[in-house]
C-alpha cells in the first residue's frame, strides 16, 4: 500500500478488492459501507430534506467518502448519509458521468454511472442489505486519524460503551457519526437538544454527574463509608439500617436552628410519614442494586465479592460520547469536544480503580434506569458490550491503561 495506513477496515477492504482488480468485491464492499455526501450547511439547514449534488469543478464527477476518510467537521460542510442503492436511485442523466468514491486515497474509484452501472450498483445493495454501515457491539478504530493511547485516547475509551453498542469508532475525536442531520435528530429527539446552549448545558450536567440520580449516589456513597470503615463487605441489611439513620438524621438536622446574615433561622420539621417514605424507597433501592449485583458477579459483570462504587460512570461515559456529538452538530468545535473527552476522563479516573469499575457503575446506572429488573435488552446489551470490551484483543480498555 505504498506506506499508506487505511484509516479503517472499510477502506482496508475496498483497497484490497481494487489491488487484486476485484470490481465486484469492491461493490460488495461498497454496497455494505456508508456513503457520506458532503453538502453545504446553510442548504441544509435550509432545506433538509433535499440532498444536493455538486460535482467537481470540471463536471465529471461527484465525489462521496466512506465513513474512515472522512475530513475534520468544519462549520460550513457537513455531511449526509447515504446507501449505494440510494444513489442508484437518485441518479440520473443530467448528473455526472462518475461517482468518485474516495478521490484521491489508495482506495478511490471512478465508477460509471450508466443506467446499467446502476443496475449493477442495485443488484450489490440487494446482495448485501440489511447489512449496512459498521457492525453494532463489536469494536471499531480508525487507525489513521484518531488517537489510540494518551490522555485523549482515554477519555474516548470511556465513551466505549455507546461507541460499541452504536457501531461506531470508539476513538473518532472528529466526529460525523451517521451523519449532520442524523446527529442532529439524535440529540433533539433523546434530550431534546437543538442549540449549542443547550448542548453546552447538557454535557456539562454530565461531566458534574449531575443527570445520574443522586438517591442511588446516596445509597452507594452510605456502602462505601461502611466499607472503609469495617474494611470489608457489607452485609444489605446493616447497609439499609445505615442509609435509614443517615436518612433519619439528615433531617433531624435540617430542623435545627442555622445562623445566617439574616439572623437565626429554624426550619419547620419534615411531616414523618414524608421522611419515612424517603427511607422505605431507599431501602427498596438498596435490595434492587443488590439483586442487579449478585446477577452482575454470575454473569461475570463484577468479580465475585464485586459490588459497584458508584454510578457517575454512567454520566462520564454519556458525557465523552455527547462531547463529540456537539461537534457532529455544529453544536461544539473540535475544542470543545477535545476539552469535554479530556473532562470525562478525568472524572472516571477520580471515582473509580479499573476500566472494570467503570463498566460496572456504567451498567448499572443504564439499568436503574431503563431496565426496571426486568434482565431485558437494557441488561444483555450492557453485559454484551462489557464483555466485548473486556475481551476483545482490539478494544482501548485492554491497551490503555486506566491510570
């Protein structure tokens, strides 16, 4: 390859099938690869729903990147996510001769765009669907133009679970994702994002683990007092009495009279039965981490005697993701997402020992969440991807260390 590094495996798998002169693995290839076709921002923005073609200056061609040779986002290009098949489609006469697939890489092409060119291009997709774009739950990495170790590299990696789960490069800093208005619906759609304020405001909620509930933050933080003061495991019923007296007190305390600028002041007393609710829903927390904990050590989650420090692990690793998809969305600039995955690192480091831990207050942070004891989909998927990421010769946890 002329020391030319394919940034992926797609672009290592299209170069291969050009160097044996392999047209029709290279459609093959092509036909399983997204298709990003660049487009001006303000058009977009504009009209989102019309995909505009702008061929080369001479007319001759209109070019389309696989998803690893993609180009830093700028403010003014964006990028939209296309099949081969819908390019079989939307072609027609009036529209260049070529599509020029990776102009000017080892593994560019030139194909003709005849009526029986895309016929053939048709045929490909229809070989190939439903099998389109990176595989979700394995580990993917560009090997050009993302960073593999360092500081960067290990606040992307704490990003992985989703990167994984999604089937997308886990260490893209520069990120497209599925694409300008994909990334955009994304974002609106799960937390209803649509300005970069909003944006900014979110992905710092999450670096401060400020969306992860902090009654589960209580209940663990009550089990880690209690381990390092009795230097070993907590039984879940001396566990529960002690979150209930902290409880109990917490709001004894809260009636006692505090000396402030205004003079002192002496808060009304919480009704019981309100207090004795707080208690009752944290000891019913308490049994449900504990259940989730004996089903993660028997699925190899965590380690025998193994129990989750916390679940900010959950936020740090939604926040590594959203940085990038700020800048995805034109929402953030590659600064600013470079500080965010800088940020989430550094917060996963502070609150836990190994990429293990991690994982563990990742998972069961989702599964409080979405999965209601219910060992569904929001289970399976999360002990999938831990066991990927645990495994898997090529995944960050296992070649970056934690600290």
């Amino acid at each position: 390859m002329d020391g030319w590094t394919a940034p992926s495996s797609i672009e290592r798998e299209l170069y291969g099938a050009k160097a044996r002169g392999d047209w029709s693995g290279y459609l093959d290839a092509l036909a399983r690869s997204e298709l990003f076709l660049p487009q001006a921002r303000a058009h977009v923005d504009a009209e989102p729903s019309l995909a505009r073609f702008h061929p080369t200056p001479d007319g001759r061609s209109l070019a389309v990147y696989t998803r690893g040779m993609l180009p830093a986002p700028d403010p003014h290009t964006v990028y939209t996510r296309q099949s081969l098949a819908w390019f079989a489609k939307a072609w027609d006469h009036r529209d260049p001769p070529h599509l020029a697939v990776n102009p000017g890489s080892p593994a560019e092409a030139y194909l003709t765009t005849t009526p029986a060119d895309r016929a053939r291009w048709q045929a490909h997709w229809d070989a190939v669907a439903p099998v389109w774009g990176l595989a979700p739950g394995a580990v993917h990495a560009l090997h050009a133009g993302g960073p593999l170790h360092g500081p960067v590299a290990h606040g992307l990696a704490v990003g992985a679970h989703l990167a994984v789960a999604n089937g997308e490069f886990w260490n893209a800093l520069a990120h497209h994702g599925n694409g300008y208005l994909r990334e955009r619906e994304r974002l609106r759609k799960a937390w209803g994002i649509t300005t970069p304020e909003g944006w900014h405001e979110i992905l710092h909620s999450m670096l401060g683990a400020e969306i992860v509930s902090p009654v589960w933050e209580f209940a663990l933080r009550v089990r880690r007092v209690l381990a390092s003061d009795f230097a070993g495991p907590v039984d879940v019923e001396h566990w529960r009495h002690a979150a209930a007296a902290a409880l109990r007190r917490s709001a004894e305390r809260a009636t006692e009279p505090q000396l402030t600028p205004d003079g002192v002041t002496v808060a009304q007393p919480r009704p019981t039965a309100e207090v004795e609710g707080e208690v009752a829903g944290v000891q019913r927390l308490i049994g449900r981490i504990a259940r989730y904990e004996q089903r993660f050590r028997a699925d190899g989650l965590l380690p025998e005697d193994g129990w989750v420090r916390s679940v900010e692990g959950w936020d740090h690793g939604r926040a590594s993701q959203m940085a990038r998809w700020g800048l995805a969305t034109r929402y953030g600039t590659l600064d600013d997402a470079e500080r965010g995955v800088l940020r989430a690192g550094e917060a996963a480091r502070g609150t836990y020992r190994s990429w293990e831990e991690f994982s563990a207050g990742y998972s069961l942070g989702r599964c409080l969440h979405f999965d209601e004891e219910e060992f569904g989909d929001w289970y399976t998927s999360s002990l999938a991807t831990h066991l990927t990421l645990t495994t898997d010769p090529a995944s960050p946890w296992l070649n970056i260390p934690w600290k």
